[in-house]
C-alpha cells in the first residue's frame, strides 16, 4: 500500500500553520525534512502529526526555538505542561540583519501589509524575548531617531507602534493562557507620549506566561488606577522617559503607585525612572534600573517570591 503525501498547502490546512510558517520553521530549525517531488514538498503523516504538535506547544506558549529540538515523543508528552519559565534559557536565535533592513524599507514604502506579514513571520521563528529585543527595540528606536531627524513622518512612527501594539494581540491568543495566569497591565502617564520601551516590554510579557494588558501611551492617572481595580494585575508597569518629554509625569507617577490596589505592584521604568527616586520615594513605585531588572521581576511574579528589585 502506497503511503499518502501532502503537499504544503495541504499540510497547511490539516495543521493549521500557514505555508509562510512551514517553510520558517523548515528553514531555520528543520522541524521536518519532507521529500521532494517535481511540484514541491511532500509530508508524511508522521510529519503532520510532528506538526500538529509543534502548533500545540506554541499555542501553550512554549518558543518555537526550544520546542524544535524535541522528539515527536517529547512533544506529545509536553501538551500537558504550560508556557515558557521567565527568562528563556533555550537556545540562543538571533534575528539576522537583513530582517530589520526588510522591516525598514516597509515602514519607508508606508506598507503595512509588508511590515505586518514580516513581524508576523519572524515572530513565528523567534522565541519572543528575541523578537522584542532584537527586532521591536531596534525597529522602533530607528524610527523614533529618523523622525526626529526629519527623515521619518510621523505617520511612519504610528504605523510601526500601530503594528507592534496588534502583534501584541496577536500573540497573547497566540499562547492560550489559562484563566489563572498572572496578569500584567502596561501603560505610560499623562504626558508621556514615548512608548517605545512599555511596548516592549508587553511583548517580553506577553511571550513569557502573563496575561498582558497594553494600554497605550499619555493615560491620566485616574484612568490607570481604574483600569487597574477592573483588571487587577500582579504589576502595574509604567514607562517614563523623564521631565522633558512629560512634565508632569512625577506626579501623575505618584498618583498612580498610591492609588492601585493593594495586591497591584507599582514598576517605573525608562530613562525617566531613577531619575525621579527622589520624588517617589515614601511611595510604593519600583523603580526598574534596567530591563534586566524588568525581567527578574517578571520571574519572581512567576515564581512567587516576595522580594522586589
């Protein structure tokens, strides 16, 4: 009895997975090696079954990254477990130069479908914290320099922020979190219409088991503080670029860390923050030195522990 084969557009349809992101994964990680035929690849029904398993674990949160090492075996046996540990200690995936070039020369052509079809691709091959750090962080701080130069529009700096804010979304049903997992709410105060760092740092969360609630930039502290007894996060995390960009963001800083509620944490973090501990001291604001600093409290959340940094 001869075997069946599935094309790709086949195989795509059975999994679930898109042909762009078949032929990602093949690429760079080799998740299965299908035969050749003169019109393209053939699947196997082992293949489809690795695949099906590959799309679940993705789905539970786990990177693609580390998952694409395992044995069909291992993959089956993991539909059981929950998403990644913070921080992600898989193996190490870069994005290669030539995506941010691509990404680059969406946002100078104003094409959105282009900017959206590669983010939305190599966030299909990148575990998240990568796809934060070396993609959404580089990205955004290119734009944000070219438009202060004069060389971007502002309409180019909103089409990426508009882009990362919808991949956010994305990935959050992306993970399937369950209903108990630990919720995150991002925002920055009024005044403060930098959000470059608060978007990724939403991205770093959301990849990393937390129900992430992005709420955007320039929110008055009333609204925070509301949005915050509906939601009540673990953390409430606020970027601050400092007194420049938002005069009045001190205030609207202490505002909010004396109103939350009392099981909602209140992180600082921005170029914005250690500048303000003075003011915000006697207030219950952690102040984020660092993005490290920013992940080892998104472990202890995870983790349970009491202390703070």
């Amino acid at each position: 009895m001869k075997l069946l084969r599935y094309p790709i557009r086949a195989v795509s349809k059975l999994t679930g997975i898109s042909v762009d992101t078949l032929r990602a994964w093949e690429r760079r990680y080799q998740v299965v090696v299908p035969e050749r035929d003169e019109r393209g690849r053939l699947y196997s029904e082992a293949d489809v079954e690795r695949l099906r398993l590959l799309r679940a674990a993705v789905e539970q949160g786990h990177a693609i990254g580390r998952v694409a090492v395992l044995t069909t075996d291992e993959l089956r046996s993991l539909q059981h477990r929950g998403p990644d540990p913070v921080p992600y200690d898989g193996p190490v995936v870069s994005a290669a130069p030539g995506d941010l070039a691509g990404l680059l020369a969406a946002v100078e052509r104003l094409d959105a479908a282009a900017l959206r079809r590669d983010l939305s691709r190599l966030a299909a091959i990148l575990p998240v914290r990568t796809l934060a750090l070396e993609v959404a962080l580089p990205l955004l701080r290119h734009v944000g320099q070219a438009w202060y130069d004069g060389t971007m529009t502002v309409g180019q700096e909103h089409l990426v922020t508009a882009e990362l804010r919808s991949l956010i979304g994305a990935l959050a049903r992306l993970h399937s979190l369950p209903d108990n997992a630990p919720r995150l709410m991002l925002a920055t105060p009024a005044g403060e219409a930098h959000e470059m760092g608060t978007l990724v740092a939403a991205l770093v969360a959301s990849g990393s088991g937390f129900a992430t609630f992005y709420l955007g930039p320039n929110l008055p502290a009333s609204d925070v503080i509301n949005a915050a007894r509906r939601i009540v996060p673990r953390a409430v995390v606020l970027g601050y670029t400092g007194p420049e960009s938002a005069p009045g963001g001190v205030a609207e800083l202490a505002t909010i860390a004396r109103g939350l509620p009392a099981d909602s944490e209140c992180w600082v973090g921005g170029h914005g923050a250690t500048s303000s501990a003075e003011q915000l001291a006697g207030t219950r604001a952690v102040l984020l030195q660092d993005f490290e600093a920013y992940e080892r409290n998104l472990g202890r959340l995870r983790s349970g522990l009491p202390d703070r940094e």
